[in-house]
C-alpha cells in the first residue's frame, strides 16, 4: 500500500504521522497483575484486553505509575481500545500501555484508534499491525472539535445501552415484587412439581446423531449455546438435514414450548415464537410442553431462569464434570402457582417493557448509526469547523 493511499482519505492541510512518531509503547512501566490474583473488589480497577472496561480489581501497589492520565490501552489479542481517566492496574496478558510522544487530545487519539480496521489475526497479536497505521493530526482546536462531538454521539449511544439494562432489571423486580422468590416461595403460594403439570422432553443422545446429519441451511436446532437473554440465536451453519428431522419427531419444538439447556449453564431458557415453532430440540437441551390450563409460559420460563432457580439447579447437579440436568433432578423443580389473574397481569408488564424495549432497540440502531456517520466525517475533515 503507497504512502499516498494511506493519506488521500485525510485533508491536505493536516498533518499525518506514522504511528510510531505519535506513540510511544510504555508497557514496561507497569507491574502486571495475573489473572488469577483479579479481586471482585479493591483499590483500584484492573484493565486487561477483554471488552468490559475493567477485568478486576487489585490493590494500590499496583497502580500504574510513571505515566500521564488518561490513558490509552490496546488489547493485542482483541484489538480492543481502552480509555482510562483513573488510576488503574494493567493486567498480564496481551496489553499494551500507549502513550502520546506528540502534543495532540488524547481523545482524539482514542477516537481514531477505535475506528480502525486492523487486519483479524485470530488470537494472534495486533500489535504489530497497529504500527504500520499513520495518524492523521489535524490543528489541536480540530482536535478537540473532533473529540467532543464524538463523545455527545457515544453517551447518546450509552443512554440506551443504560435503558436497556434497566428494562432487563425492571422485568425482575417486577416478578419478585408480584409472586416473591421462586424457589424459597416467601408468599406461600401452593407449588407442584414441574413433572405434574408439563411434559419434559430431554434433547437426543449423541448416539441418535450422526456428523452428516449436520448440515448448513437446514432445519434449525437449539443447542445451549443458541440461548442468550431468553433469547434464541440459532447457528445457520450448525442445522439438521430434513431427513434425520423427519426421523426424529419426538423433538420437534412447537409454540409456547419452553426451551432449556441442561448442559453447562444453567437457566438458559427461551420461548418458542412463531418464527422457532418447527425448530429442533438439540442434545444439549430438554423442552417444557405445558398441558396444565393454571401456568402461563411467560410466568414458568421466567422462574426457570430466575437467578435463585440458577443457583438451585446449579447445587443440584454439583459432582459432575459439567453440570447436567436429568429427569430426577427436572421432576423434583417445585413451581409456585399464583392465581391465572395475577399470572396474566404479570405477562401484561412484561409486553410492555418487551415492546419499551424494542423501540430502544431501534434508537440504539439509530445513534449507532449517527456515531459512525459522525466519525466518518470527523477524519475526512467534513465536520463543520468550531467557531
């Protein structure tokens, strides 16, 4: 790639830098901390490559020192940048403390930094074509435009992602507030077992499954792993052939079913809408086919992934190498039984916080949309000039 290509996309009067002119690595400053010794609580954060902001926590003594907040951290494996405004500890494994050897808005920086498109090595290092990239230093008044703008358009962006998560705990307090816990039942609401009023069908045995049954574009299966947030993520490219689904009819999925993982983490769970109705159940799940009239789907796949039954389902299956349900431990689930009324209010709530959630959804997309369209600008100089 010519010089010249690297530099077309920036206006002529800004000055463009290789990245090394601008940086410099001062990783070796920093005493690292291994993940192992990470504290849920402590002194000071931790910043390590993941993509939360912080990884843990860790005592004062290893606080970053002789270097210049904020500060600008590169994941080498991730290529995840990081902008820390606060003492911090480095984590140990594939991180790299950059600092600026220019006079120039370390927001800015950042800024640029993340829009990047690094060539994906895998778990391989970045680093190395982090270095070939040239920074584009544009007046410091530019600069600073530059970086507030983008920092409006990010917290318009963090604003949802905040609502977001206050609609998932709006949902939960809701339930504990209607019908109390689960599985200590505070309210004394009459319980049957989960065996007594619906049919559990575990997934198939590995044996009933085959490497060509498993085929691109076909029909969608629902391991653990396609279970997210009582969402379904299916995987186009694990699916089953028509014919082994046709033989296997016993586990087909149908509206209103309750899917669960019983493999590895437990309450995963989702419901089975219009669109998964047909689906197949895969060997790492199990189905919950209500046939009592007194239990809604919404109201049971919501005790099912509550975060009490979790940790029940959890103790239960202990002394396996993975936790794993099977049919004693599924039968033995006690569920509460509030009145269809209370049930039908509750599923009522939660249409609405689905519905306030889909519209932020959709805003979400919008001031995604508006942050990259304002960095697009940004570095090709089309943003208008600050007074």
């Amino acid at each position: 790639m010519s010089l010249k290509y690297k530099y077309q996309q920036f206006p002529k009067k800004w000055m463009v830098k290789p990245f090394l002119d601008v940086f410099k690595d001062v990783t070796a400053k920093a005493s690292k901390v291994k993940k192992q010794n990470y504290q849920e609580y402590g002194d000071i954060p931790v910043v390590d490559q993941g993509k939360k902001q912080f990884g843990g926590y860790a005592d004062k003594l290893h606080k970053v020192c002789g270097i210049q907040l904020p500060a600008i951290v590169f994941g080498d494996h991730t290529r995840v940048f990081k902008y820390i405004e606060e003492d911090f500890a480095l984590g140990a494994d594939g991180v790299k403390l950059l600092q600026p050897k220019v006079e120039s808005n370390s927001k800015y920086l950042y800024w640029y930094l993340t829009q990047l498109q690094l060539e994906n090595a895998g778990y391989s290092r970045h680093f190395k074509y982090l270095k070939e990239t040239h920074i584009p230093l544009p007046p410091l008044k530019t600069q600073k435009h530059i970086a507030s703008v983008l920092e409006k358009a990010d917290q318009l962006r963090k604003d949802c992602q905040r609502l977001e998560q206050e609609l998932n705990q709006l949902a939960q307090s809701v339930f504990i507030e209607m019908f109390g816990d689960p599985v200590t039942n505070p309210k004394g609401w009459e319980t049957e077992n989960l065996n007594l009023i619906a049919n559990i069908q575990i997934g198939p045995f590995g044996t009933q499954l085959h490497k060509e049954d498993y085929i691109s574009n076909g029909i969608p299966l629902i391991n653990p792993t396609h279970l997210k947030q009582n969402k379904i993520i299916p995987n186009k490219d694990l699916t089953l052939s028509e014919e082994k689904y046709n033989e296997l009819t016993q586990y087909h999925l149908k509206k209103n079913d309750i899917i669960m993982g019983r493999r590895g983490e437990m309450g995963r769970t989702a419901i089975i809408d219009e669109e998964s109705d047909g689906w197949f159940c895969g060997t790492g799940s199990l189905y919950i086919r209500l046939y009592s009239k007194n239990v809604l789907p919404a109201f049971l796949n919501d005790i099912l992934s509550s975060h009490s039954m979790k940790k029940w389902l959890e103790d239960q299956s202990l002394g396996a190498t993975m936790p794993n349900l099977n049919k004693k431990i599924l039968h033995s689930i006690k569920i509460p039984i509030p009145s269809l009324e209370l049930q039908q209010k509750y599923c009522q709530i939660l249409e609405f916080i689905e519905t306030q959630k889909g519209n932020n959804k959709k805003q979400r997309g919008e001031q995604n949309n508006l942050f990259n369209t304002l960095s697009q600008k940004a570095f090709k100089g089309e943003l208008k000039a600050p007074a």
